[in-house]
C-alpha cells in the first residue's frame, strides 16, 4: 500500500512521540475550546456598557 512521504513522516513521529496527541488536545483546549457562553451574563454585560464617543481622543467637557 502506498503511503505518502508526509504520511510516513507522521506515522514516525506519532511512534516517537507517543503523548503527541495528547499535547495537540490540551494546547486546542487552551485557545480554541470556550465555555458555553451564559446568556444572562452576556445581557448584563451589555447593559452595562458605557458608550464611547466616535473620537476617543477629543473629550467636549
């Protein structure tokens, strides 16, 4: 059966490195993976939002 230099490549490292799969999860985990977002939270949080001017910079006090 015909594998890919790539493939082979990969099928070395996994052997090599066998808690490489794990590593990949738990680093996904990390930046990718979010809680669920909690709707109320998420509504106070908007309701509580100051508004800012359309030119941060230049206050009119």
């Amino acid at each position: 059966m015909y594998q890919s230099d790539i493939t082979q490549f990969l099928n070395q490292l996994k052997e090599q490195k066998p808690a490489l799969e794990a590593e990949q999860r738990r680093g996904r985990s990390l930046l990718w993976d979010k809680q669920p977002v909690d709707l109320d939270e998420r509504a106070h949080q908007q309701a509580s939002r100051v508004e800012q001017t359309p030119y941060v910079y230049y206050q009119n006090f």
